[in-house]
C-alpha cells in the first residue's frame, strides 16, 4: 500500500506541474467574453468583410440581440467559427482566410454589445473556446 501511496503522490505532483506550466504559458485565463476579446479595429474589419461578403444573402440583424443569444446559447465562439468555416460563404464554404471569419465573429460580438479590449481575437480552437455566447455572456459579472 506504501508504494500505491507513492506511485499516487508522485502523478499527483506530475498532475498539479503540468498544469502550472500551461496555465502559466499563452493567453491569461480568461473570466469570457465580459471582459472583452477582440480590438474595435478587428471587428470594423470584420463589418467590412460582413458587407462584402455575407450582406449579398444575410442582415446584421440575423446575428444580434435574442435571435442571436437564443441560436448560440450554452455554445461558444469556437462553435460560430466551426459552423461559419463549414458553411459560408454559401458558393465557396470554408473559401474565406481564418483571421477573415474571426474578424466577422468579432464584428458580431461589437453589435451584441460584448465589450472590445483591444487584444485581437485569435482563429484558434483554445482562445475561441474561451469566448462564451448567448444571453447574458457579454455582461460584467
């Protein structure tokens, strides 16, 4: 039993290092999306990409207020950038560049009132992730 003690002590404190060392490493933790993350430029970026793009068959107003928060509740922004890269642009899904349907999820997040904090939203699984959506995700806690 000491030694089932041992081998358990010694995963343990191989557990709690790898776990200080990536949270210590890359973006902080992140309390979501009331804090703020993405710049005012990304997502003036992003409203120009929505005119050219996405306005020939969508509005805005698809994408903001209860519409909106009730299609994406429980779901995260990693979610909207799957679902956007699958299917859209319509004539040419997954056809526009990563950073351009991050910026347009940004552009979103602007018109559904989540704060910018001028730190650049990344098209990346884990600092998407972060990003919760829905009814009340974009309110300070």
């Amino acid at each position: 039993m000491g030694e089932l003690t041992g081998r358990s002590t010694v995963l343990l404190a191989i557990v709690a290092l790898v776990g200080c060392a990536s949270s210590a490493g890359g973006q902080p933790e992140s309390n979501g999306a009331s804090e703020g993350v993405y710049s005012a430029e990304q997502a003036q970026r992003g409203r120009q990409a929505f005119t050219e793009v996405c306005r020939e068959c969508h509005s805005s107003s698809e994408f903001r207020g209860r519409n909106f928060e009730f299609t994406w509740r429980r779901r995260t922004a990693w979610d909207l950038y799957r679902e956007l890269r699958r299917t859209m642009p319509e004539d040419f899904p997954g056809g526009l560049a990563p950073q351009t349907y991050v910026d347009v999820i940004a552009y979103v997040l602007e018109i559904n009132d989540y704060p910018s904090n001028g730190v650049e939203l990344l098209p990346n699984e884990e600092s998407l992730r972060r990003v919760p959506l829905g009814p009340g995700a974009n309110k300070g806690g």
